[in-house]
C-alpha cells in the first residue's frame, strides 16, 4: 500500500490562455476510490483527460506504480492498464453482450472465423465474478437497464487487465437500485486491487462511493480529503467556498 498506483504531479494545462489545470497533484492507491468534485469548468475531467491520453500536459508528471508514465494518446494509457469508461458507455447498441465485450479484439476460432460460443463462455466467467445476477447475454445491450449496460462497459475494461479505472458520473440518470448495482460493482472491483478515479456532481454519491475525494475549483485543487473524516455540508463547502473544511466558518 506504500505506492501509489497512480500519482499525478503537479499537473498544468492551459487552453488559449486559461489555466484549465493549474499546479494539481492528486494520487491513487490500489483498491481506493478517488472522487474528483467540482462545478463544471473546475478542470477535474480536464485532469482525468491527462491520464487518460486525451490531453498532453504542459506540464507535471505522471507516475504508476512508482516509475514515471509517458502518457501522450489513450494507447498510451491502455498500455499501462488505465481505461476509460465514459458517462456514454460507448457500447454498440445492436450488439449483445460479448460481442461489446470483445467489440475490435474478437475472438477467433483456428480457421480465422469468430468465435461467439468463446466470446460468450468468457463473458460469463468475467460477468459471474463481477455482476452474478447478470442473465441477458443474448439481447442486444440496448434492451439492458442502466446498471446492465454499466456492468458490461466495466467487465470490458477490467477483461483486458484495466488496474486503474477513471469512471465519469457511473450512477447518473441511474435509479436506487441500479445505482446500488454499480456500487456492488464498484466494491467487487476494489476487492480485485483496482483503482478507480470517480468523477463525479453528486457529493452523496462520492460519500457512498468514494475513500477519498479530491475537491477542485477554478483548475486548482482546494483539497484533499477522507470520506470518512468529512459531513456533506463540508465536502459542499469545499466546492462551493473553495476553502478546505478547516477553513470554512459557521454562519
């Protein structure tokens, strides 16, 4: 536990002149989730995107497992087992269950024909470990519920060895019961070692969710805190007032 799976150094970016991310450090352990808060515009995707290869820094450094990562394109950071599952899911809609999970690196039998009896024997073995309720293999992910659909995007990140998972809003426009259906997922995934970044609005979720939570506004990091330690009303006053939770005065 003494290294960090992930830690983010002094992180900057600018675009047309604006600090989007300005001079932030956050870091990651295995089996912890991280909640990056924040209004819109407080530049907590604007970080994740750095780790992710979407955006090179100007500056900062990144480091997993203790070496330094050279992060410049999503292969990049495929390479070193982050993966992205965005609010949209990027899941085929048409296609069922393996065949999203295996969506570009397909399985094939000898002859060099797909092979969907494999595809789907593995599907299940990563869906009983990680979602045992999981039955609708043959349907096309379309007619999956929220939870479903969000249960396969992670078994497709966490299939092709994802040791760090950056998860935008996994529970929003998602019902109590689906929204517990991710949180069990989410556990299943930090009892495997896993790390997850969770960006999130929603400070109930990241005090259900979360380890930690790291609090940005205006591109700049105003803290970093245990869930535990914290209330609600001083995680809101962190986003809101910008001030650490020592700082904000009572009415």
């Amino acid at each position: 536990m003494n290294t960090p799976l992930v830690e983010m150094r002094n992180m900057s970016i600018s675009f047309g002149g604006i600090h989007a991310v300005d001079d932030v450090s956050v870091d990651l352990y295995p089996g912890e989730v991280v909640g990056l808060l924040g209004h819109n515009g407080a530049g907590k995707s604007t970080l994740i995107k750095m780790l992710s290869g979407a955006y090179t820094p100007d500056s900062g450094e990144i480091y997993i497992n203790g070496e330094k990562a050279f992060i410049q394109s999503p292969r990049d950071a495929r390479k070193y087992n982050i993966e992205t599952i965005y609010q949209t899911l990027a899941l085929a809609d048409n296609l069922d269950a393996a065949s999203n999970l295996f969506l570009g690196r397909e399985l094939v039998t000898p002859l060099g024909f797909i092979d969907d009896a494999a595809m789907e024997a593995e599907t299940r073995k990563i869906m009983a470990r990680l979602n045992p309720n999981f039955q609708k293999f043959n349907a096309p992910v379309s007619a999956l519920s929220g939870g479903q659909r969000q249960s396969v995007a992670i078994a497709r990140a966490v299939y092709f060895d994802a040791r760090i998972l950056i998860m935008d809003e996994p529970t929003a426009a998602l019902g109590p019961q689906e929204t517990k259906m991710v949180a069990e997922l989410i556990e299943q995934l930090k009892k495997e070692g896993i790390g997850i970044f969770l960006i999130d609005h929603d400070v109930h979720q990241v005090m259900n969710l979360c380890d930690r939570a790291s609090v940005m506004k205006n591109g700049q990091l105003v803290g970093t805190v245990n869930v535990a330690d914290v209330t609600d009303d001083e995680l809101l006053g962190m986003i809101i007032l910008g001030k650490a939770p020592g700082e904000q005065s009572g009415p």
